[in-house]
C-alpha cells in the first residue's frame, strides 16, 4: 500500500493513490461520495478550524486538496493539511500548474472550491480578478471552469463592515458564489461552525442519487493484441469516456466496476477496477462479473481491438533479420454479442464509432449492431468530427434506443456527455 500522495497532473487530471488519513472517508455519510473539493486556506488566525473541516467533508465522502496561501502557511503546517487530507498541500504554483490540475477546464477537475477561512484581503481580490497567491489563483481559474465557489469569510469586525469589502461581498453574490458565516461574535466575524460550512457544500454538490443500490459495469480503454511480445496493435482510445461515466455514475450512488484496458487516465478510487489488457481477457473480465454477481446495467465503452494475430510470435521479431513481415489476423470475439446470455436481466448499452458518414447512416449502422447484440441502447459517435475522437476531452453521440428514438447530445465535455447518457439509463431502468 502506498502510504503517501502528491498531486500529480496526468492527462489534465488529477492523480490519486492511497494514505492511511482517508481512512475516515464516508464514515459519517456519503453525500459527497465521489466529489473532488478544493479547500483554499487563507492568513486568518481561523485557519486552525481548516483541519478540522477538512476531515469533517471526507467523513461524508469528499475527496480534500489543500492549497494554502503563504500566510495561511504562518498559521498552520502544510505538513498538519497533508495529515488531514492525505493529500499533500499546495503551497505554491509550479510547472505542474497546480491550479489548473485542479481546477482547470478538464474532466479530472474539482467539483467545487472552497475558501476556508477567506480574509478581507482575500475576499476583495478574487472579486477584482486578482490572481497573485495559490488561493486567488484556484479561485480565478475556477470562475473560468465553471466550478461552484464557497467562500467562509473570517476577520476583526471593523474590517467586515468596511463598505468596499461589502460591495466586493455584493458583487461575487450576483457572480454565483455562496458566502457562509461569519458569526459576529466578541467585536469580530467569527469563521462558521463546521457544521455549517459542510452543510453547504453538501446542498452545494447535492445531486440525485438515482443510482443508488445499483450496480453498474463500465468497459473502458483500448485493448491491446501482441504481434510479439514487444509489438502490439491496438487504437487510439484514451478511455476517458468510459472513466467520465465511472465518475459520474459512482457521484450518483452507483457501485461501480470499471473492467480497464491500458487507458490515459487514472479509473475513480471509488470503483473497483479490474486490469486487462487483451480483448479476451476483458471479455473474460466481463463474464465473470455478470455470472458472479448482480450488475444492473453494463455500459460496454471500452475500444476493444476488433483483430488479433491468428498466431503471435513467442519471440521479438527481429528487423534485423526480416525484410519484411506478413501478419495475418482474425476477427476477435465481440464482448457484448453474449452478455443477455450470460446476464438477460442486465441493461446493455453499446457503444459504437464511426468514421464520417451521415447522420441518418450513422442512425441505421448503429440500431443495427443494438439489434445484433440485443443492447438496450446504442451510443453512437462520428470520430472524423472535430472533437469527438479519440483522445479528446469532449464528445458528440447520438443515443438510440430499441424504438429507434435518438436522443442527440451535442458537442460537450465528455463528463457533460457521460451526465446525459445515465440520464436516458435512469429513465429507461426506472418503473414505469
């Protein structure tokens, strides 16, 4: 086991590994299972609450990132927010980018920041786009992203009433950022209870749990097919979609089980996740798990190698001593084409790539292979589109079901596209 974590950027992602510190993860809840929080801690005296609320958010689920201003340094040790959260404190912006890592326009980015304690100094330069410590620029970056905000001000009475820092107060309230506390208490604007702070995250980030207490299967990767043992074939799939629908169907209450093949980004900690490499052994992977346990819903993502050498040489290949080389391949067995024999009760949702062809070919080649695999749904992309490749950080697909109904979702995030596609899931699975 690994028993610390540094931030790592990884395919404009966030890298996680295991710390004996989140072992309190979910102990007292999990309404923020699956949700990345940023905490920003600033220069107020309030500063020692900040362990305090960091612990209290992974107790109902969150997954903490620290970032720390230089004064916030002087007040508490990096070294006690890296115990708090198991994961190391940014203390300051390197060429890691560390505020983009975290809070960038990327799929791996944080679902919200937090400033816990905000000064009066703090407060008033995210409201005029001032980026110059770690916390305003986190903040800065993810007013650009979208991310929600919550700022927890904390400060001498006097310096709260100052008219300037009212307005500045103003103006960020009609920018969409939720302010909590202070408690005016003793002549000073006393830092919220953590109660309260951790309610507003949570009503913040309160999203429908409408996967709880169902089990999905997600695929996703390529698959790799050896030529020999150096040389492989395989595609040009990042796994990204089908990590982006493991994220958010584990945010939506779902037990997940990611079966992976050799993708870019690191699958949700929150998912088990079972390695292979081969189309067969994912295929392999696959069955197992439907006849060993109850999976209500398998969404085949992965980008399975379509062809496998009919005999792969035992040894490299050496170019040396070729001049040339003949491979002859076969088909590899399709994973979902026997998944309603080995599971009839389990939601198949196929996913299938195409290459520049029209949108009403496009409709028909899909509800094709839906019938052919007796899928549920088919998700469908155009790969010679402009961002929705392989590779790329955003989709576009058509979602179609046994009644040919098409469900179009334009181009978006790949996490945007994963919300829709669990979204037309959920109607589907749902009694009627």
């Amino acid at each position: 086991m690994i028993l610390s974590i540094d931030l790592e950027v990884k395919n404009g992602g966030i890298l996680l590994t295991t710390h004996p510190s989140k072992d309190i993860v979910g102990t007292k809840g999990k309404e923020l299972k699956g949700s990345h929080i940023v905490l920003c801690v600033t220069g107020s005296v309030a500063a020692i609450q900040s362990p305090e609320i960091a612990r209290t958010l992974m107790r109902h689920g969150a997954e903490v990132f620290v970032v720390m201003s230089s004064m916030a340094q002087k007040i508490i040790h990096p070294d006690l927010m890296e115990w708090a959260t198991g994961n190391s404190a940014i203390t300051e912006l390197t060429g890691k980018i560390e505020h983009v890592a975290l809070a960038g326009e990327h799929p791996g980015r944080a679902d919200l920041v937090l400033v816990a304690p905000a000064t009066a100094n703090t407060i008033s330069k995210i409201s005029c786009g001032i980026d110059d410590t770690t916390v305003t620029s986190v903040v800065s970056t993810a007013f650009g992203s979208q991310i929600p905000i919550v700022i927890v001000p904390a400060m001498h009475g006097s310096m709260y009433n100052h008219p300037i820092l009212t307005e500045n107060i103003k103006k960020l309230e009609t920018l969409g950022v939720e302010f909590v506390g202070p408690r005016i208490e003793e002549g000073k604007a006393k830092i919220a209870e953590t109660s309260e702070i951790v309610d507003a995250v949570i009503r913040k980030l309160s999203v429908g749990q409408d996967f709880s207490g169902f089990h999905l299967l997600v695929t996703a990767g390529p698959t790799m097919e050896h030529i020999d043992p150096i040389r492989v074939i395989t595609n040009r799939s990042s796994g990204k979609m089908g990590i982006a629908i493991a994220e958010e169907a584990v945010k939506r209450g779902a037990d997940v089980t990611v079966v992976y093949g050799s993708g870019s980004v690191a699958p949700p900690s929150e998912a088990s996740t079972i390695y292979v490499e081969t189309t067969e052994q994912m295929r392999e992977a696959v069955y197992t798990e439907l006849k060993s346990k109850k999976h209500n819903v398998l969404i085949a993502v992965a980008a399975a190698a379509d062809w496998t050498p009919k005999k792969p040489y035992p040894y490299k290949i050496s170019t040396h001593k070729t001049s040339s080389l003949n491979v002859k391949l076969k088909p590899t067995k399709k994973i979902i084409d026997q998944v309603k024999k080995v599971s009839p009760n389990t939601f198949l949702v196929a996913f299938r790539a195409e290459y520049k062809l029209p949108k009403k070919k496009l409709i028909e080649s899909a509800y094709k292979r839906l019938l052919e695999a007796q899928a549920d749904l088919v998700v469908v992309n155009d790969i010679g589109k402009k961002g929705a490749g392989f590779g790329t950080e955003t989709n576009e697909v058509l979602i179609i079901d046994k009644e040919k109904k098409v469900t179009h979702v334009p181009l978006a995030s790949k996490r945007e596209v994963a919300k829709k596609i669990l979204d037309v899931v959920n109607e589907k699975i749902r009694p009627k």
